[in-house]
C-alpha cells in the first residue's frame, strides 16, 4: 500500500516517493542539551522514530539522523552558573536524553551528529554562502542576507515582513537587513570559541542542522522533520541557507511538522510554571503510558497534557493488557505476530495513530470474545504483532501490573506473601485479618482482585486505590 505524508511545504498530502528507493534519507531536529527535556521535546523522536521504522519496513536502507545541539548561549549559561565546561553540561544531558528516548521505546537514530563535531563542516558552509553572495561578513559575524533569496517564507507560508513582526529579530548595525540572521557570531574569551576566516567565534543555531544534514545525508534528503514551532525562523532558515549553499537544489522533499503540547488546554511555558520534564514524568508514570499517549492524537494536532488523560491512557493500556493476561496460556510464535493490514493501512496514511489505536482496540476485543483456541491463538497473534509496530504492549502482562508508577517492579514476593496470607485469612473467615492485610497492601500501593482463577493483584497510584 501506498505511504502518504502531510508536506508542510505543499500543504497537500503526497505520496511519498524517494528519490532514490536504496537510501532514504531523515532528518529531525534534537534538542538543545543544557538541561532534562520536557515532555515535548519528546513528541519528535517518538512520532518520527515509528515513521522510520514504518520506512525501515517498506525500503532496504534507511538513514535517519536526528542531531545533538551542544554549542548555544543557553548552555554557556549553564555552564557559567556551574562553573564546569560546556563539556560538562552537554555530555550529562545527552547521556539522560538518550536513556529517556530509550525507556519511551523511540526508534534509535542511525546516526546523531553533534554540532561541536561539524565546526569545519559550518564554516565551509558559510565561506560558500559568502562567495555565492547569498551571506556577508561583517565586525566578526557571517549574516545570511535574506533579500538574497527570494523564496524566503515559502515554507512557513508568510511574506517576510510578517515573519519579522512576529518575532524577536535582533536590531543591529552590523545587519544590511532585520530578518537577515546569524551564522556565526564572535566569541569573548570567557565563551567557547573556534578558529574561523572572521575570528574566534561559535556557529548560529540554524547553520548547524544544514551543515549536519549535508555532511550525513547529502544536499538532497527526502524527509526533514520536528515540532511546528520550529518552522520558523529554524526551519525556514535551513531552507534558505541549504538551498543557496547548493546551487539552488532543493534542500528537503518533504516537510513534516508535528503539533504543540498544551497542558490542561493552556501553551506550556516557563511563565505559567507548567512545564513539564520528562525526567520527573518517568518516576510518576511507566514509560509505555508516555509513550501511548504521546502516539494518541493524530501527530500533526495539538495534544493536551493532564491528569485525566493520562489516567485514560493508563486505563487503555491496563485493559489490553487484561485481554493479554486472559490469554497467558495461549502460545504465540514470533513469525506468527505480523501486523494486520488495516494497521499498516493506517499508519500509511500520514501516520493516522488514532485510527491504529482504534483498530487495536477491535483487534483486543475478538481476542476477547474468542472461543477455540485457535481463534484465540490467531487473535492473540494479531494484537501483539500490531502492538509491536505501534511500539506497546511490550511487557508481560503480570509483569505489567506489577510495577510502580515509575515503571520499576515492586517487590513481588513480598506482596505475594501478603496476598496469600489475605486468601488464607479469608478461607479461614478471619475477615479482620483479612481486611488489616488488604489495608497493608493498599498502603504500598497494591490492589487485589478476586477473580475465578484466584485473586490477581496489580500496583496502581494513590488516587486510584479504593477507599
């Protein structure tokens, strides 16, 4: 079935074909390592990890790279309040920002370029934009001249007078232009700084990315992607001064832009103070919960971040993992788990999640109502080779509902003692020592379910324990 994709620079949905079907090229934007990210940032990797993964089953060789931005005013600061290395900084927050992508299950990039590593490559890359007459230099600075490019705003879709109004564009002599912006900037001696034809200086931000996807994946690549909010001035930047560094080649075929996370309906911002980082997030919540959630709406919409929806998501996941729990003496081979058709079809239609989701859903209730084992074997077969794809239902179910909130296993013989102690106490209709052992159990989190198959037991947080 034919993959389509939301192009940003079209505005349509396309087919998406590559240029060239041996090597598929991806590129999306990183973050920014000075501090934990928060949960947004996490929304690009996820959504476009499953999309090159959904590639990685269509072409032979796919190369997606997703940068690491380590040189930035933001980290000088930090390291300035530290007193540490930028070094110092930049290498503890990668360090965590990987090992978080890693428990959300985001696909890992096959190859994460750093900016401090392509000094050479950036500076290349503006001696080019200089010679071509598309940057100039001027008091130690290298300013991309945007009058030089004519289709600057095409991606973003507005002129440049309304980019410049609805921006912070730095007011300098040194500029020919106010939206003309900075490929690189001077260096004070108290800041990291490398050798250049200007001086001792930094790169800007943009011209990081385009000298990156350059040196990796070549001037042409097929697929750019990362947050709406980085369409301009990052994005439309990268164009330009992609374009212009190659001869007027199109920099990137497709465009594709995921939507903003808001908080209880509001813009997350420092200034509301409802920020959230996933660090914090990953030692209150199992990552599987944030992953689903992240993977809930379509990529391209908004997605409200609360309490309620969380608890939904949880509630979602501990249901088809009940249907798995139903189904435990069911053997499934792995060749057996393939992913259903309607699945693809839906992820291949501009990553539609919400419709993925709804056909697991489908997908978990015939295993549900299935009567023979052989109909419970194939519809437990079909529900985890589609949940493989979508990247849950990863754990065993009793494993599942057994660990804490932050997705760590609690001390299962402990409880289990506990229970069984409960059971006999009820047996022996000791009810009170029955109901001290349920409150003890409670107290760590541990609610017990009587079923016919005996009493299960599961930890959830504590507003979702009974009263």
């Amino acid at each position: 079935m034919q993959l389509r994709l939301h192009n940003t620079l079209t505005r349509r949905n396309e087919d998406f074909v590559p240029a060239d079907p041996q090597r598929v090229t991806m590129y999306v934007c990183g973050p920014t390592v000075y501090n934990y990210v928060h949960i947004g940032n996490a929304r690009p990797p996820v959504v476009f990890g499953l999309l090159a993964r959904l590639l990685r089953r269509r072409y032979p060789n796919v190369v997606y790279a997703r940068n690491i931005t380590d040189v930035d005013d933001k980290i000088n600061a930090a390291a300035k309040d530290a007193g540490v290395p930028i070094e110092a900084i930049t290498s503890r927050f990668a360090a965590a920002y990987f090992e978080e992508m890693d428990r959300l299950g985001a696909d890992k990039a096959d190859l994460t370029p750093h900016a401090t590593r392509h000094i050479g490559d950036i500076v290349a890359m503006c001696e080019r934009l200089i010679a071509s007459g598309n940057a100039y230099a001027a008091e130690g600075h290298v300013l991309f001249d945007v009058a030089s490019y004519p289709d600057y705003g095409k991606l973003s879709g507005r002129s440049t007078e309304d980019m410049i109004a609805g921006a912070r564009v730095e007011v300098a002599p040194y500029k020919r232009n106010p939206a003309d912006f900075v490929l690189w900037k001077p260096s004070t001696p108290d800041l990291p700084g490398w050798d250049s034809p200007w001086g001792r200086g930094r790169p800007g931000w943009h011209i990081e990315c385009s000298a990156m996807a350059e040196a990796h994946l070549g001037e042409t690549i097929d697929i750019h992607a990362g947050g709406n909010d980085l369409m301009f001035p990052h994005h439309e930047n990268e164009v330009a001064q992609s374009t212009c560094a190659h001869g007027g080649k199109v920099f990137a075929r497709f465009w594709l832009h995921n939507g903003m996370l808001t908080f209880d309906g509001r813009k997350m911002s420092k200034s509301l103070g409802n920020v959230l980082v996933l660090h914090d997030l990953l030692e209150q919540y199992p990552a599987e919960v944030l992953r689903f959630l992240l993977l809930r709406a379509h990529y391209r919409q908004p997605l409200d971040w609360s309490e309620t929806t969380l608890a939904q998501a949880r509630a979602t996941l501990d249901g088809w993992y009940t249907v798995l729990r139903d189904l435990a003496d069911i053997d499934v081979a792995a060749d057996d788990r393939s992913v259903p058709t309607e699945i693809e079809a839906a992820l291949c239609d501009d990553l539609n999640t919400p419709e993925a989701f709804a056909q697991i859903a489908r997908l978990a209730a015939n295993a549900r109502a299935a009567a023979s084992p052989a109909a419970k074997r194939a519809a437990k077969a079909a529900l985890l080779g589609a949940a493989d794809l979508l990247g849950i239902l990863q754990h065993e179910p009793e494993a599942w509902f057994k660990q804490s909130a932050g997705g760590t296993e609690v001390d299962v013989e402990a409880v289990q003692r506990l229970v069984d102690a409960r059971t006999a106490a009820k047996k022996a209709r000791d009810f009170a020592e029955s109901d001290r052992i349920r409150d003890v159990l409670l107290a760590m989190g541990v609610v017990v379910e009587d079923t016919a198959q005996g009493p299960r037991w599961k930890v959830v947080k504590s507003d979702e324990r009974a009263d």
